[in-house]
C-alpha cells in the first residue's frame, strides 16, 4: 500500500484531463514569467556559450564537468595540455589542424601586402620565405602617408579576406543540404581565432627577430637596401618610423597604427561572431541556444504520423503498381475541401484527402491507406474519420472499410461517408467536394 502510494505521489494520470497542459516543448519560461534580464546578463550568456564551443573543440570527450566549468581558463588550458600529450587521435588532430591554421595565416598576411605593392609599382627586392611569415623590403619614400597605412591595413585585411572566404564555402557547403566535417569546422574556427589575433601575432614576431629600429643596426646604418641589412622594418613600426623621417612625431604614428587595427579587429570579431553561432559545426551553437532559450511558438513538432511529400508521391506510384494475388487492383482518389467562415467571407482553407482504395474482381472495394493535407501543408496519415477529425477537424470523411474487413459493405470510390459528416460537428458538418478524381 505505501509503495502503490508513492507511485501515485510521483507519476501523474497524463490521461485525466488537462493533465498535459503543464509539460511543454520548450525549457525557457513563458514571457510573461520571466524575469527581464539585463544587457549585461545577455552578453555574459552569448560570451559564454562562444567560449564553451571554442574549447569544447579541442576534445572528443565532451563531459557536463567540461561544460560546467568552462569559465575556468586555468582549468581550460590544462584540458589543452591533456588534449596534446594524452588525448585520442582525433583530439591530436584537431589540434594540430588548429596550429595549422593559425599559423599558415602569416603567409597570406604579408602575400597581401606584397600585391599591393605590385599593384603600386614599388620595387620590392629581398623576398624570403620565413617559418614564421615573408620577408620583404621595399623604398617607402615613394609611397604616401595614405598608401603606406593603407599597406600596413592589408596584412590583417587579407587574412580577413580568406576568412570570409572560408565562411562563404561553409556556408554555400550548408545550403546545398550538406554537412561540413567536423575537422573543416574547427579549421575554419582556428584561422578565425587567427585573424583576430594577426596583428598582435605578427607584433610578437617582429619583437621576437627584432624587425624594428633598423636604421640602428650596424649593417643598416649606412644603406637599408644592402644585403647585409638582415633587418624589416616590421607592421607595427612603419608608421612610426615614418611619423619620425617626416618630424610629425612618432606617437601619431602609433595612433594610425592603433586605429587600423582597432578597424581590422571589429571586422575579423564581426566575421568570426557570425560564424562561431551561424555556420560552425552547421550551426550547433545557435541550435543549442535556441533549444535552450526559445519559447514553444519556435519550435517545430511534427505528428505522429506526418510523413513527406516525396514519401507520398512513392506510395502513390507503389499503390498504382500493385497487382494482387488475386487480381486486386489500388486506385487513388483525391478529393479537396473549402473550409469556410460566415462571418468572413474572404476566409478560406482548402484541405486535400488522398484515398488508396483496393478493388477486387468481384466489384468490392476496401480502402487500404488515406491521407491528409492539411491548408498549411502537412501531410499525415490518418485512420478513419475520427482521427480526421480529431487531429484537423475536417477530412474526407472515408471509413476503413467499417470494421476493417474485406466483407463490410463497400464505400464506392469518391464518396463520402454520411455517417461520418455529421460527427465533424461545427461549419465542418457542410463540407461539400469541390474535386474528386479518380486516378
């Protein structure tokens, strides 16, 4: 008797009525019970939501531990270290697809800036291919303050250029019904994280070679263009070094600097925002958020047994193809219905029912299978009148043959069950057929 108790404590009847009103597809609240929540509170989710799905990246063993504490950075990078000297092989390489990206995106920074030199007919002379990027030098005296800041915005804007270029093939990938692979995906994040980072990347570089202040060096003193000169002036220091040749000071070359990669910088956060929620692993971000945040009028729930219209179109061509043991033959008959408002009288929803019937030798028919369109497009199957009218409230109201055997008295093929038009109820209870066929 307790145990029977308890049973009644913790499962409730779902058959009684209105016992299904509480649950709902959705776990957010309804908008008018939730709490309004600040602009603050809003970016802090969405900032944690991009993080977790950067990181969550790095590994194959994606655990709710990992998730609860990815806010955790010291936490996050010993997962990284784990990841690269005990993780599984797709971890491994995940992760060196990773530091690929990043760093093959040094060559397209200075590749653009090199055309852009070309396009401006500046020789350029001792071009070396570095680990760590190209090294080039050219005579500036012949360029522009403009044009030299506008060479200096190429090395970031042509990273920025092969990203978005990334994301448009993902993307177009996503639009033609396809899934974009897992490692494409992360590859594309990492070069985005890549194009962020490029100015301060390449800055790190140049402290790293000491690409600055050449015309101190021994062998460059006397002429920047020798070979002996091992030394580029490097993207952070050209404006400088030009501010100072010019006697304009060089802290307004520092501000040019700043100031074009504060625009580099916006654009690649923009380009790599959108593509984190929007397109990264075909949208899993935003799909979570949405499952997660969204009310029931967002989601889409399909029926028991709403099927498609191709799934359609081929029992259609299988029921015409049938041929019975006993010389049975299916017919299809499709009848469509106006559903209609008196009190307004531009109102009108057109239902179509599909009916496959067989027909035997002897003249006695027996309908095998029915389906419904409804006026917004959904296709279901349906089981006799009453769950026409149960599930959309009108149909072509057909019995299964009466009690399902192929001795009940036959309903001729494109006629409509009296008995059953009277239990629609309601402006159902008219319905005439404006078409019926048979096929």
């Amino acid at each position: 008797g307790q145990q029977h108790a308890t049973q009644e404590k913790w499962w409730a009847d779902l058959k009684a009525p209105g016992a299904r009103d509480e649950f709902s597809f959705a776990i957010a609240l309804p908008p008018g019970q939730r709490r309004p929540e600040t602009a603050w509170h809003i970016v802090v989710t969405k900032m944690k939501f991009l993080w977790q799905e950067l990181f969550m990246d790095l590994s194959s063993d994606v655990r709710a531990a990992d998730y609860a504490a990815a806010t955790d950075v010291n936490l996050q990078c010993a997962r990284v270290k784990k990841t690269c000297c005990n993780g599984d092989a797709d971890s491994r390489i995940a992760f060196v697809l990773m530091v690929m990206a990043v760093w093959v995106r040094c060559y397209f920074h200075f590749f653009g800036q090199w055309l852009i030199l070309v396009a401006k007919k500046t020789a350029v002379y001792g071009f070396k291919a570095r680990v760590y990027g190209l090294e080039y030098k050219y005579m500036p005296d012949g360029l522009s303050t403009m044009e030299e800041i506008g060479i200096v915005m190429a090395g970031p804007a042509s990273v920025l250029v092969v990203y978005l270029a990334l994301i448009a093939t993902a993307q177009l990938y996503r639009a033609t019904g396809s899934y974009l692979p897992d490692l494409a995906s992360k590859y594309i994040a990492a070069f985005g994280i890549g194009t962020v980072l490029d100015p301060v990347l390449v800055l790190l570089v140049d402290l790293a070679t000491s690409n600055y202040a050449c015309d101190a060096r021994p062998g460059c003193r006397v002429d920047y263009t020798r070979s002996s000169c091992d030394c580029v002036e490097g993207d952070a220091f050209k404006l400088w070094r030009r501010m100072v040749d010019e006697n304009n000071g060089g802290v307004l070359g520092i501000f040019y600097a700043v100031a074009v990669y504060m625009i580099t910088g916006a654009a690649a956060c923009a380009a790599g925002y959108y593509y984190l929620v929007h397109v990264h692993m075909n949208g899993r971000i935003i799909d979570t958020f949405t499952r997660i945040h969204a009310g029931n009028d967002k989601f889409f729930v399909p029926r028991d047994f709403e099927c498609s219209l191709e799934e359609l179109d081929y029992i259609l061509a299988r029921a015409r193809r049938y041929r019975g043991p006993k010389e049975e033959r299916r017919h299809v008959a499709v009848a469509k219905y106006d559903l209609r408002d008196p009190l307004l009288p531009d109102f009108v929803e057109t239902s179509t029912h599909v009916t496959i019937y067989e027909q035997a030798l002897d003249g006695k028919q027996r309908v095998y299978r029915q389906f419904l369109k409804a006026h917004d497009g959904t296709i279901t199957e349906i089981f006799g009148s009453a769950d026409a009218a149960a599930v959309f409230g009108t149909a072509r109201p057909v019995d299964q043959s009466r009690d399902g055997t192929e001795d009940a008295p036959a309903i001729s093929a494109g006629a409509d069950d009296e008995a059953a038009l009277s239990a629609l109820g309601g402006y159902f209870s008219g319905l005439k057929a404006i078409q019926c066929e048979k096929k």
